[in-house]
C-alpha cells in the first residue's frame, strides 16, 4: 500500500472515529449549557429573593433572625452557583487549551506528511524531467559535436 493510500485511509478512520466524538461533544455542550442556565438561574432567583427580604418595615424579633438565616443561606446558595460557573469556565478554558494542543499536533503531522510528498513528487518530476530532457537533447542533436571533431572553436587572440 502506498504512503497516500495509507494516509487516505487513516484519514477515513479518523473521521469515521470522528463522527462518534462528535455525538458525545454535542451531549456534552448540551450539558455544560444546561449547567450555566441552573447557575444563573439559582444567582437570579437568590438574588431576587435577597431583595424582597431587605424590605423595611416593622419586625420583631423572630422575623429578624428569620430573614437573617434565609439571607445567609440564599447568600450561601449564590457563592456556590458563582464557585461553580467559575470551575465550569476554567475547565472550559484548560479544554480549549488542550485540543489546541492536539490539534496542533495534528497539523504538524500533517504538515510534514504533506511536505514529504511534496518533495517526494519534486524528485520524481526532476527525475522525469532531466530524463526526458537528456532523451530529447540526444535524439534532436544527433552525435555529440565535440566528440565527433566537429565542433566550432573561437580563436580568442
């Protein structure tokens, strides 16, 4: 098998391989979206919820300290949701860093794949072409003018 058939068909398997990752991206994009909206969601309705406790007006005692756990814990809440859209964006940050890393690793080897072909079909073309040229020159000109001692000299003095 030769070098671009085999690289053919490892390009074949790869997208062939490709089509399952892409599947499992999808489902995993899905659920990193979901993941955001629940965050900001719980962010919003704690949030919301904070505001309607701050109202002013008479309270006693209990109603106090209840308003108070419920803030500490909506606050609480909220410090969670923030903790995770913050891992969730740094770990999105580190995968995006690593598939660039591997896909430039694939571009290098890609790149130097290409390039050896390259100057493999360059040799070959000059091979081809200096054969030619050589069969051309010889059938065109006929015997070769200086060894047959009849090549034309120029006297220089």
């Amino acid at each position: 098998m030769s070098d671009s058939a085999h690289h053919l068909r490892s390009m074949d398997h790869a997208v062939e391989h490709g089509t399952g990752h892409t599947a499992h991206l999808d489902a995993l994009e899905e659920s990193v979206n979901r993941q955001i909206d629940a965050d900001i969601r719980v962010l919003l309705d704690n949030f919301r919820e904070m505001i309607h406790l701050s109202r002013i007006g008479e309270k006693d005692h209990f109603d106090v300290s209840r308003d108070s756990f419920i803030l500490e814990t909506r606050a609480d809440s909220m410090v969670r949701a923030a903790q995770s859209l913050y891992l969730l964006s740094d770990s999105l940050k580190l995968s995006l860093l690593l598939s660039q890393s591997q896909m430039s690793e694939a571009r290098d080897q890609e790149t130097k794949y290409l390039l050896d072909q390259t100057k493999a079909h360059m040799h070959s073309c000059s091979e081809l072409l200096s054969q030619h040229w050589l069969s051309g020159a010889i059938s065109q000109s006929g015997p070769d003018p200086v060894q047959s001692g009849q090549a034309v000299t120029l006297d220089t003095s």
